[in-house]
C-alpha cells in the first residue's frame, strides 16, 4: 500500500472504527472541522494527560492554567494577530477556488527539487557503483538548471515574503506559469492579505465596540496572567505556566483531515527565563521535548528539526520537530524563543507593569520566554497514521490492528466471556469490574471470540482478556497480545496487576 492509499485507510479507518467523524455530516459536513467519537476522545484525553503529566507533574517549576477562550480584544492587536496573522491569498478566476499563494509557490519548489532528486536517481542506476553523486549534482546541465531556478525563485518568494510584496507574489506564480489543479488555467487574481482570526460579537448589541476574537492561540492567555500566577504560586524564575485548550483559525487551505484545521487544539508551555539565559534553556527544551516524542517507541526517524530560516518579528530563534506523516514531515510542535516580546507589548497596551522582581539580582525585569506548542490533532494524526497496519497472517486473512502506544491506548483491556452462557459472562463481569476502576475497558459478549478480537484489534485494545470453561474449574483466563496475538494462560486473579503494569502511564513517565 503507498503512502496516499495508507493515508486513505486512516481516514476511513478513523470514521468506522469511531475516532473521527466529519463534524455536522447529516448536513453534509463542515470543511475542516471535526468531530471526535468514542475512542478517538479517549486517544485524545490520553495524549493530553501524557502532556499535562510531562509538564506539569514531573517539573516542580511548571504550573498549569485554563484561560478563557474569549478575551479582550485589545490582547490581540497587542500580540500582534490583528496587524500580522495574515496569509497571502490568490483566486483562480475560473476554478473560483482559493489558494495561498505562498503554499502554491513552495509546492512548485518542491516539486522542482524532486525533479533534481530523479535525476540523480535514474544517474545511480545507470553508473553503478562508479557513481559520483557530488560531482553529478554539481555538472549536470539538467540539475543545474533546476537548481539555478529554485535558487532564484526562493530569493525571489523569501524577500516578497518579508516584504509583503503581494505583487511580486503573484508574479512569481505567473513567471512559473503555476496553473489551478482544478482548472488547469493560469487565470489568477491580485494577491491579498487574509486574517486567520475568527470574529464574534459579545453582548446584545452588534457594536464594533463589542467585537471579539475567537483566539488563534493559547499562549496570549498565559501572557496575560504571568503575574496572577507567578504572585499566586510564589514561582521563582526560570519557571513555566502550561495550558491546553481549543484554538480557531479561519485556514484558507483546509486540507489533509485533521492535519489543518479551522477548530483545533494546542498544548503550550510557557517557560519564563532570565533575559541572556534564553538561547540555553531554548536548546534544553528542544531536547526534551524530542524525547517526549521519542517515549512512544516509534522508528526515530520519524522525527526531525527543522530550523525556522525566517524567524517572526517577536522570536530570536525557533525550531519545528517535524513528524512523516503518510503525506511527508511535516510540523507537530514548535519550539520558539520569544524573548520579552509579548510580555513587552502587553504591558504597553495595558498600562500595567509585566515585571517581575528577581530576589537574586534585587532588580526587576521583563522575563524572556521559550515556548513549547504543539498541536493535540496533529498527535492524534501521528499516532493514528503510525500504528494503523493491515497485517497479512499465516493463513491468508488479513487483520486491521492499530499498535498505538499501550498507555495510550483508548481501551486499555477487553473482558470478554467465550459465551453467552454457564455462567461465564458473570465471571467475565467480575473481572471487569475491577479493571475497569484503573482504566477505560470493554466488557463484550456479542459475536464470535474470533470477531471480537478483530473489533478490539481495530481500536487498538493492548489485551483482551478471556473468559472459558477451564476458569470456572481452576480460575485461570487466556490473555491476548494484541500485537503478537500469542495468548498465554494466568491465573484470575493476577490479571489485574499484570495489565495494570503494562498500560499504566507511570512506566512512560519513568523513561523521561
Ligand atoms: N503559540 C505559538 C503557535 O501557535 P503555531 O506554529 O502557529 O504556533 C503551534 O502552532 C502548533 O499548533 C503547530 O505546531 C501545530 O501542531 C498546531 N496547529 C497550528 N495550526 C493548526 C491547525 N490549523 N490545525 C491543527 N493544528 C494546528
């Protein structure tokens, strides 16, 4: 299966298996917006208890925080989303469909890299071992034109970017003659700017006045209660705030299921140091937060850095951890030194003090921040996409199984009775019973055993626990490894501690 197929398959998978639903969809959708089922919210509410946990429990200095979706709206405009959270915009006039212009210009670059990347590979194959990759890259007319063009085209786009040079955006895509996928033409607008911010109203009057944000971020929320929290808490610097919750973006290019989209979640982390110490403690989170990555056991390269070559007005330095999702590496998290940016601009539009006074130095100052943000759809996309696998068993059939992470799994254990009869589902609800006071687990009776343990392998469910005969005579059970399906024979009553172990997030938290 390529990847475009295994792509198709989660997302189809995610549908039937009740982790995702298209949200309103007996209205026929709402385009980038989604709604999480049974198991895809136990996924979800897993992966953020792996972050709260990571952050806020093991790190004595990091406290959490659940701010307020709306706020006032002058935090915007100070953070700098009201006059610079645009994306550049073009319409081609006979598709009637809109794109960003800048994500149509790298796609035409990358699309020419993989030209030079073909050319090499066809090379490779031609000469063998005397193949002299450098050399090839460096010589061959072919590549060199290609390359000459994307250098040229990079500088071109990096500058009109910097610049907002919307005109010369739109040259661009007309210099590379770009056509719509849709309609194959190059009939295309002006370039605009588009803000990302959603807009609602609070109150009975529809004033300007009185107009809001739906907010873009989480983070402003934590900026603009540093000092609530540093005086309730008695935090001393360096020390961080840690928030998760709903943020919304009016995205112009919606695509790629819950990759982008309108309606998300974020996990951020505030960490608030003394100014000159930031580059330091920006490398250390870097590192720690790869390493939360790398806990759940996937192949290590999945992931990679990728350094931001343009940094924003307010960062000093800031990186991607990038994940390979089935369509490429693309962001998960970002990692950003903000220096006192925000705090900075907050208290000039506020006219109150974001100070704070260092007992070592006997001085105050406005503290530098490094933050951690990250995106809880896209974890669930990553772990979606990595652990759904068609197997191919010895007899022939096949299998869908999903090797999610055990502590993360949505049903930790499935209790299931061989049948429906001589008093087994009791004995199978008397197991349950106690299973399910650690961990969300199933009890189910309905079809074959055999049945059964596909639906569970389905959802992900690490063991499934088994109910026969012999255990009404000696109190023994079958338990099922979901992702080597051996079964082994133990006794009732240690059930209970050997599933607990093996699912249990202490274990994950131990290796970090
Ligand atoms: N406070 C910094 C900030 O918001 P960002 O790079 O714009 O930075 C952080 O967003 C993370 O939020 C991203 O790495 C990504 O995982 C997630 N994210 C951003 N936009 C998203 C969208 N439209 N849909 C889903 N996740 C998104």
């Amino acid at each position: 299966m390529n990847n475009e197929e295994h792509f198709k398959n989660v997302i189809s998978h995610s549908k039937e298996y009740g982790f995702i639903f298209p949200s309103s969809e007996i209205y026929d959708g709402l385009s980038a917006v989604y709604d999480y089922g049974t198991y895809g919210v136990e996924l979800k509410n897993n992966i953020r208890n792996y972050w709260w946990k990571a952050m806020v429990q093991l790190n004595e200095n990091i406290v959490g925080l659940d701010s307020a979706i709306f706020m006032h709206p002058t935090i915007w405009k100070a953070s700098g989303h009201v006059d610079a959270f645009n994306d550049p915009l073009i319409d081609n006039k006979d598709s009637k469909k809109r794109y960003r212009a800048d994500v149509l210009i790298e796609e035409y670059l990358a699309k020419q890299a993989d030209k030079i990347e073909k050319e090499v590979e066809k090379a490779k194959k031609r000469f063998g071992e005397k193949f002299d990759e450098p050399l090839y890259r460096s010589t061959n007319p072919r590549i060199t034109e290609i390359q000459t063009t994307i250098n040229n085209v990079y500088s071109r786009f990096k500058k009109g970017m910097e610049e907002s040079d919307l005109a010369d955006l739109r040259q661009i895509i007309v210099d590379c003659e770009i056509v719509c996928p849709i309609s194959g033409t190059k009939n295309w607008t002006d370039v605009r700017q588009f803000n990302l911010m959603f807009s609602t109203s609070m109150g009975a009057m529809e004033e300007s006045s009185n107009q809001l944000y739906l907010r873009p971020e989480t983070a402003q929320g934590i900026f603009v209660n540093f000092l609530n929290v540093q005086k309730t808490t008695r935090m001393k610097i360096p020390f961080g705030i840690a928030q998760t919750g709903k943020a919304f973006r009016n995205e112009i290019v919606a695509r790629q299921f819950i990759f982008r989209m309108r309606e998300f979640e974020q996990m951020e982390m505030q960490f608030f140091v003394q100014p000159g110490t930031e580059i330091e403690w920006y490398e250390s989170w870097k590192k720690k937060r790869l390493a939360w990555h790398h806990n759940l056991g996937f192949p290590q390269t999945k992931y990679r850095f990728k350094d931001h070559t343009k940094l924003a007005h307010y960062a000093n330095a800031a990186a991607d951890i990038e994940f390979e999702f089935p369509f490429g590496f693309k962001e998960i998290e970002g990692i950003h030194s903000r220096t006192d940016f925000d705090l900075k601009s907050h208290e000039k539009f506020s006219g109150k003090k974001l100070q704070y006074f260092d007992p070592e130095l006997n001085s105050s100052y406005v503290p530098y921040v490094v933050e951690t943000s990250i995106g809880l759809d896209r974890m669930v996309l990553a772990i979606l996409s990595q652990s759904l696998t068609k197997e191919t068993l010895e007899d022939g059939t096949t299998r869908d199984v999903m090797n999610i992470p055990h502590f993360l799994a949505p049903v930790k254990a499935a209790v299931l009775p061989l049948m429906k009869k001589d008093g087994l589902p009791e004995k199978a609800l008397e197991l349950f019973n106690k299973l399910k006071l650690h961990s969300f687990c199933q009890y189910d009776e309905k079809d074959s055993i055999g049945k059964r343990y596909r639906r569970q392998d389905a959802i992900g469910t690490p063991y499934a626990i088994t109910i026969d005969h012999q255990t009404l005579e000696d109190n023994t059970v079958t338990i099922r490894d979901r992702d080597t399906m051996k079964q082994e024979r133990i006794n009732m009553d240690e059930v209970e501690s050997i599933v607990m172990k093996k699912v249990d997030i202490t274990e994950a938290l131990k290796r970090l």
